[in-house]
C-alpha cells in the first residue's frame, strides 16, 4: 500500500519525498455518476502509481497528499452541486502547496483529473520551475475516452466504487465531437448543449473496461515520473514525444 500522507506522524515523513498530489473538482457528472468523480479518478491513479513506485522510487520515497477537491468547474455551473473556485484561486492554492511541500519533499507531482484545470496548472508550474521549484503535473488520460460522464467515466467508477453509480438513471447526452462543441462550450457552458450534464453515451459501460483504463492510466503516469521529461509547462511527457495542445473544454469558463 502506498503511503499517505494524511495518515502519517511527522517523524515518519522522509525528506526528500516524492509527493503526488491529487487534483479534481466537484462538479456534475450527469444523474449518475456523483459530484466528486474527478476527484475519486486522481487520487486512485495517484495511490497506484505511488505504491508502484513504492520507496525504492529514484526520486525518494512516494507519498500521496489530500486531494485538492476544488477546481476550475465554471463550464459546469448550470447545475446544483457544482462548487468552482476558478482559475485564479486554484492557481494561488497549487503555487502555494508547492512552496509549503518543498521545505522537505524532494519532488512534486500534481495528478489532474479534471480537464478543467489544465490551463491552470500550466501557468502556475510554469511559475513555480522558474522560482526552482522541482514540481511537474501530469494527467489522468484516457485514449480515445468520450468528454464527460459518458462511458469512460462511468466504466471508471463502476470499477472503483460500483456503489456511487446510479446506472439506472444514466441518459444519453451530446454525442457530437468535442471538436465540434467547443465553441458553444466555451461561450455558454455545459448546459447549453447537454440538459442532462453528459457529454457521450453512458451505455455499456463495465467495470472491466474501467479496470483497464484505469491501468493505463497509472502506468502512463509512472512511466513519466519515471522519466521526469517536463516541457516548458510543467507537464511530464513520454520521452521522444511532444504534448499536445489542450482538447477539452472543460474549465474554459471561470
């Protein structure tokens, strides 16, 4: 099992840890899924990829924090439940963890699960590598995955916790290509598009298929700490490989 953080006395924090940090939001997922599902995502990719490095890690021993809960969720805020608190606060919340964290861990890893957020994170490690910070971020991707509460999400959380998903409520959404939605998510949020909250198809959705994406995930992300390759944004990379330009919508309002 990993180590977490919260769990630990201060004698027992080993200097020069590598510490992951989770990164999500509270916001709707459609009918179904619950509010916290970023969240829930990041911080199970977050608690594997630590205890697969284990404290044998080249960069110290892995440590997983408390979950930032909160995030850049504006696009969401048609619907109750939804908290956002933004860019900018979000952005003084990670600058800030870092400059705390890095009084005694060794290396700093945000693990984002929600596309929201992407933009923030990119300015705020930008900042903090040139203030000499050694903190990257990297995300919870899943190939070829549909937007938002479609059948990836809900593959994901019916293999992480079955309890919390209401699959009985489940409703198609917008289907079309994000490429195509983007200029109405954007300009009038979620809502505008989807009455339901859900940007894909929830149907045939299996624990099995989120028990595989999940396991891509982790292992795209030990993989990349493994190889520390940050570009000029922070972001970890596969050795070899450009990042890609953002694709989601997600966050592109306050």
């Amino acid at each position: 099992m990993p180590r977490v953080l919260a769990d630990a006395v201060w004698p027992a924090v080993p200097s020069g840890a590598l510490v992951l940090v989770p990164v999500g939001s509270t916001e709707q997922h459609g009918p179904h899924l619950p509010l916290d599902t970023d969240t829930v995502v990041a911080r199970a990719v977050a608690c594997r990829a630590a205890a697969t490095l284990g404290p044998l890690s080249p960069h110290g021993p892995a440590l997983v924090a408390p979950a930032v809960a909160y995030g850049a969720s504006g696009e969401h805020a048609g619907f109750p439940g939804t908290v956002s608190i933004g860019h900018e606060a979000l952005r003084a919340v990670v600058v800030e963890l870092t400059r705390s964290l890095s009084l005694w861990a060794g290396r700093i890893v945000f693990v984002n699960g929600h596309g929201g957020n992407t933009a923030t994170l990119d300015g705020a490690l930008a900042l903090l590598r040139a203030e000499g910070h050694d903190a990257v971020w990297t995300a919870c991707e899943a190939p070829d995955g549909d937007a938002h509460a479609g059948r990836t999400e809900t593959s994901l959380l019916l293999h992480l916790e079955p309890e919390r998903v209401r699959l009985d409520a489940a409703v198609t959404g917008d289907t079309r290509p994000l490429s195509v939605l983007l200029p109405e998510l954007i300009a009038r949020g979620v809502r505008a598009v989807s009455a339901s909250g859900v940007l894909g198809d929830p149907a045939g959705a299996t624990a099995g298929e989120g028990r595989r994406t999940m396991a891509a995930m982790v292992s795209t992300t030990v993989r990349r700490i493994h190889a520390w390759t940050p570009d000029a944004r922070g972001r970890l990379t596969d050795p070899g490989t450009r990042t890609p330009p953002p694709t989601s919508a997600k966050g592109a309002r306050r």
